[in-house]
C-alpha cells in the first residue's frame, strides 16, 4: 500500500522511535535486575518493624512506604464454572443467565510488527 507524504513521515518517525525504545529496553534490563536483587539485600538485612521505617547512609534515604507480603488469590471464573458442575440443570440455567448479565466489552488495542527495510 502506498503512503500519503504525511503518512511516510509518521511511519519514519515510528521506525525512529521503536528502535529507541529497544535500545532503552534492553539497558534498562539488567539495571532493573541489579537494582531489585540489592534492594532485596537491603530490606531482608534491615529489621524493619514498620511499614514506614527508614534506613539513610547520609547520601541517599530509602523509606519502606509499604512492606511485601504474601497474598492469596482467588479465581471466581475458575470456581463459578467448577460449582455450575455439581448443581442440577435448572440451577446451572439461572446462573449462566446470570453470569451472561455480568458480561462487559473493552476495547484491546490493535498490535503490530514494525521492521526496518534497508535499501542495498
């Protein structure tokens, strides 16, 4: 298909763009690992007592706003359709009628590939 002059343009600039983005992503790659495995080292050899302690070494102060903790997750699809199993046909009607009033549309953003085409 064959671009508009503007069109060319914003596709250049998108090239141009993406390939920024990249070079970014893959620096910022190992920064992200090294900077979560020492803040890790950090928290795990501190005694935190509460959620809002603070460590400083005079050149930086890290504050823990909020700590980890472990959380348990629930899938209510997965249970919704294992229970609809074990009732009787007029039950699993009303519930799938019900389950079908619950249902929503949003909108999933188009995808795409981009490649650079070198002239040789």
């Amino acid at each position: 298909m064959k671009l508009k002059l503007m069109d060319n343009e914003i596709l250049n600039k998108v090239g141009e763009l993406e390939g920024k983005i990249n070079e970014l992503e893959m620096k910022l790659k190992p920064l992200k690992k090294e900077f979560n495995e020492l803040t890790d080292e950090l928290i795990s050899s501190n005694n935190w007592e509460n959620s809002l302690d603070e460590i400083s070494n005079g050149n930086w102060l890290m504050t823990i706003t909020q700590k980890g903790y472990n959380r348990n997750n629930y899938s209510y699809k997965k249970g919704f359709e294992t229970s609809l199993e074990k009732v009787n046909e007029n039950i699993r009607k009303v519930l799938k009628r019900e389950l079908q009033k619950t249902e929503t549309e949003t909108y999933v953003k188009p995808k795409f590939k981009l490649f650079h085409i070198t002239n040789n």
